[in-house]
C-alpha cells in the first residue's frame, strides 16, 4: 500500500491498483525475458525427440507396431537391457532418444522380428 500525504481516499484505491499492475507488468516481461533467452550453445547440447529427430521417429512408430502382440514389449526391454519403463520413455512418451548402442541393438531385433525370428525369447 501506497502512502502519499495528502491523498483522496478514494485514490487511493486506484494508486494500490497500479502498484499491483505494475508489478504483474514486471514479473511477466521477467518471464518473457527467461523464455526468450538464447539457448545455450555448446558441444553439450543433448537432442532431444521431436521435429528435430525425424529419423528417430520413424524408427519409434516401425517398433512400435511390432510391439503390439502382449508381452512383447518386455521381451524387448529384457534384450535390450533396460526397464520397461524406459522403453516406454523412448518409443510412447518420447521423452528420451536411446544411445548408438540400443538404437542399433533395436534396429536389429526389428529385422531379426520381420525376418521371422524374435531374438527375445
């Protein structure tokens, strides 16, 4: 609350309102600064699924089709190595990318399982 000598009770009212407003003004060109920020640039940049992936993603929705007969999924997790869980972040949440070794390890068991074997059981 403002204090001004003299003041109007009734402006008071609205010098407390634009103090509020001003504030909100503040706190959200603050966001928009943080939003709008460059991003860091550097050999440490992690990719991450999306757009930016395409070849990724394809790869995602050819495994996953395959995955749709029961318990296969875990079959797959157990070859591969991981959690279930964690299969389930890279091919349904799409929250992470697996590493060269698991994308390869996956494309193999992919055409071992269109060849007509599954490495998995």
């Amino acid at each position: 609350m403002i204090t001004v000598p003299f003041c109007h009770p009734r402006l008071i009212l609205w010098l407390d309102l634009g103090e509020a407003l001003a504030v909100a003004a503040r706190t959200g060109a603050h966001r928009v600064a943080l939003a709008m920020r460059p991003k860091r640039k550097g050999s440490y940049k992690t990719r991450r699924p999306g757009y930016d992936s395409p070849l990724w993603n394809v790869c995602a929705t050819l495994v996953q089709k395959e995955l749709r007969v029961r318990g296969t999924k875990v079959r797959l997790a157990r070859y591969l190595g991981i959690p279930r869980q964690r299969l389930q972040d890279f091919l349904k949440g799409r929250s992470r990318l697996p590493d060269a070794e698991l994308l390869l390890r996956m494309l193999h068991w992919l055409a071992e399982k269109r060849a007509g074997r599954d490495l998995s059981l």
